[in-house]
DNA sequence: ACCTGAACACCGTTCAAGT
DNA sequence: ACCTGAACACCGTTCAAGT
C-alpha cells in the first residue's frame, strides 16, 4: 500500500517534520522510519533488526510503530524499495543497449550491496513502489528501445534482476560468514579437501577468490552475449542448438 | 559440521534406528529429524517451522533437539542439504554438454521447488555436504569436459547456480504471495495500473505470466547460447562486445 | 546416553487507556 | 491523533536433573 520513499528534500538536517499546525509534532513518520531501520540494519543486521530495537532507536515504544506499518514485513518492503532508491538517478554512460542493461544491474548490485543484507531484505519482500517499478521500467524500455520485442524484453529483465538478485545474496552471505563462524571460502576449501571432487578441485580457486565483481561481470557477459545472439527481432530462443 | 545425509537405506518403513544394543533406543536422530523437518515444512511454511513446533511433532520437548543440531541454523543446513539429494540419481540424457548444463540447472529448480519455501531454505543456507558439492562437482564436471578451463568452468557453474537460485525464489514467493494478500500478478498489475511506465505496462503479459517454466528456459537459454559463444578454450569475456 | 522441566532473554502484535 | 503500558502468545537456547 504505502509507497513510504520521499526522502524529505525539505531541510538542511535534524529538523522536526513539519505538522499540519495542531497538536505536538508527531515523534514519527514513515520515511524517517525506514531511515532509522536501514541505519539500524547496517549496526546489527536483518536477524537482529526487531521492531522492539527500533522503536528503541526512535525513542518510543515498539507498538507505536505499527501505526505506520502494520507489519514489520511492510516495513521490510518499504526498505527494500528505498535500498533502490539511487538506481535512476543519473544519466548512462553509454548509448549501446548492452552496456545500458550491464550498468542497470550493476546499480541493482550496488544499490543491494549498499547496506547490510540488502538482498535478504530484497528478497524477502515484493516491493511495487515508484523505485522498484521505475527501474524495472528502464530496464525494459533499453531493451525495446532496442529492438526486442515487450515479450522478450520482458523476459530478459527477469533473467538479468534474478541473476543479480542470487549473484549479490551470495555474495553477501560470504563476504562475512551467515553467521561469524569461518568465512565462506575456508569452508568450501575444507569440506574438498578430502580428495574427492576433482572439477571442484581444480575450480578451487575461482570458487574461493573473493573478486566478486569478477565473477558478477563474467555472469553477466554470459547473459548480454545471449541477449546479443538472440538479437533484436528474433524468434524465442530454445535452450537447445 | 555434520554432513546429515544418509538416507538409511536399511529396511522398508517407519521401523527404529538401530542401537548399539545398550539402554533404550533413542528417539531422535539427525537423519529422522531432517526428513520430519521436511515434512513440517511443506505443511506449514518456513516462518512457521520452529523447533517447538518440529518437537512436537517428533513427540519430544524442544531441549532435546540440541542434542543433534548445535542450532536451528544448523538444522536449516542439513536440511539444505537434503533438498539437492536426488540431483544426481540418474544419468544424462544427451551427451551434449550444453544440454546436460540446462538439465543440471532443471534438476536443481525442480529439486528447491519440491518443498515448500525450498529456495529460500537453501539461500539462507551454505551447505557443503556431499549433495551440494557432488552436483557442484559434477556441473564443472560437464564444462571442464566440454573444454572449458577450470577458470570458466567455475565461473560458469555460480552463474548457473546464481540464476537458479534467484529464479526460484521469486517463483516460490510468487506462487503463493509471500503473506496471503493477492498473489504477486494482482499486485503488480494494480501498481501499474496508473498510467506510468509503459514500458513496464508493454511486458506487462509476460511479467504477469505464471508459466514459470518459460521464464527460466528463457534465462537458462540466455546463459547456454552466452557459453556456446564463449566457446571451450577462448579467452575470458568482457562485458563489452 | 538421551531426554525432561524449567527457566532466560527475548520476539511480533494488539489494544485499552492516557494526553 | 499519536503514543504508552501492559499484556498475549509465542520464540531459540541452555542446563540441571532425572532415567
């Protein structure tokens, strides 16, 4: 329901939100809210983040929040939607269609990778606000503005927000461990050790490098080749020949 | 820590663990519990499964499930593990290995899909027992064979992998809205409704569409007719052309 | 060795009552 | 209109004590 994402170009810094003139200035509101949460996920992370915490941060009891948000699962997605907020806002770099689409889903790794657990907080959610929509909407109007049709770029779309959606979870889960115990690598590398799994053995290496945007662009360039070869104005593609 | 997955493949039904032959039989063991897990699971959700309610179905009080699982994170692990134990149960069908690639990313989906909230068990999780890194193996396998270097390979199997995962958990959300508010479709739709985006309004059949299976034949295309292109023994890809 | 009982320190959410 | 106080119905986890 609530879209819950003007940022409040108002004023300066720490001002009071401004009040329709009767009664004391309410201690809350949404977007500040979502503010306040998205802070407080950076501290402790999404299993810590409980509206009794909150509410804490925000100086009031944890009951007054669901004034705002009947749920904390809409308070998640309302994060969610503002984790996307600087997705749009500025112009491409390039005018080629690929390079278009690889930059719009690095901005969703970025924009994901902006807080803490972001993805989690992404995926556990179905936000619809104007960030959410706006950037699936660029993202379909490069690839028809090139030359696919809405069939297809609609598909794509899906293919390239689910690869970054999965690519950058991942990738979070193991800059730092799911929960503090050794990091992902040490323990890919021990669980092989035994001998067993010779491709995984030989693809140890890449497997543990922490150069994920390494591994993000090679996905990536994987899916804009296919996008390539499928080309503007072609049949659907098979998975075979 | 424990690998947790030997299906006990001693007699036909529900008969007891063996025991050493000392005192009373145990009531509790990892692999039993996993499968009771799996079962509660598919019944009530995964925000629902807790390891009260997982006690009384296994006729036991909280406290004792501890004995067998340091924690719930734990249990979620192997239980992570046992989503992908029939991954790798039968041989390929086409000595292609493109086409092995794609069976390999379709035994994983329907594997996540055969529980409920699969996806989102195995994403919240980092399973390093023998299923997951038998088919991680056995999907650099197919690619080092075909020619890829283990470099590619690697690479090639997360992105797959990646993919998968992110497709599947937004099917599994979608399929049935991740509260019980209106199902993903009626959701986005109504948010587009107002006029803007039309591009997004353009793709809007497609992205409403449920046949799910589509969605990730086309991205699974994307990402084979990428590989074919990238060739076994060529240089690694940029994003650019 | 394996489980119970009981507790500890929390949760999300609701709602009368205050101001 | 907006928030507090207090409760309801839970959580994951620990650990002495029983058998």
């Amino acid at each position: 329901m609530s879209a819950a994402s003007t940022p409040s170009p108002s004023s300066p810094s720490g001002v009071r939100p401004a009040t329709t003139g009767r009664g004391r200035p309410p201690k809350l509101d949404q977007a500040r809210t979502v503010e306040v949460a998205l802070a407080l996920l950076d501290e402790v992370g999404l299993d810590a983040l409980t509206m009794r915490r909150l509410a804490e941060a925000m100086d009031v009891r944890a009951g007054a929040l669901y004034r705002y948000f009947a749920t904390k699962h809409e308070l998640l997605t309302a994060m969610a939607e503002v984790l996307l907020a600087d997705c749009l806002d500025r112009p491409f770099r390039s005018p080629d269609w690929s390079e278009r689409v690889a930059e719009l889903a690095r901005r969703m790794r970025t924009a994901l990778l902006g807080h803490r657990d972001g993805a989690r907080v992404y995926a556990g959610t179905h936000a619809t606000g104007a960030h959410t929509l706006g950037f699936a909407d660029a993202l379909i109007g490069v690839l028809r503005e090139a030359g696919f049709t809405a069939d297809h770029a609609g598909r794509a779309a899906l293919t390239v927000v689910h690869f970054t959606l999965g690519h950058t979870l991942e990738e979070q889960a193991a800059r730092q461990g799911v929960d503090a115990g050794p990091a992902d690598p040490e323990r890919l590398r021990a669980a092989v050790a035994p001998g067993q799994y010779p491709h995984l053995t030989a693809a140890l290496p890449v497997l543990t490098s922490t150069d994920f945007t390494a591994h993000f662009e090679f996905g990536l360039g994987l899916l804009l080749q296919g996008l390539r070869a499928l080309g503007p104005g072609t049949a659907p593609p098979g998975t075979g020949g």
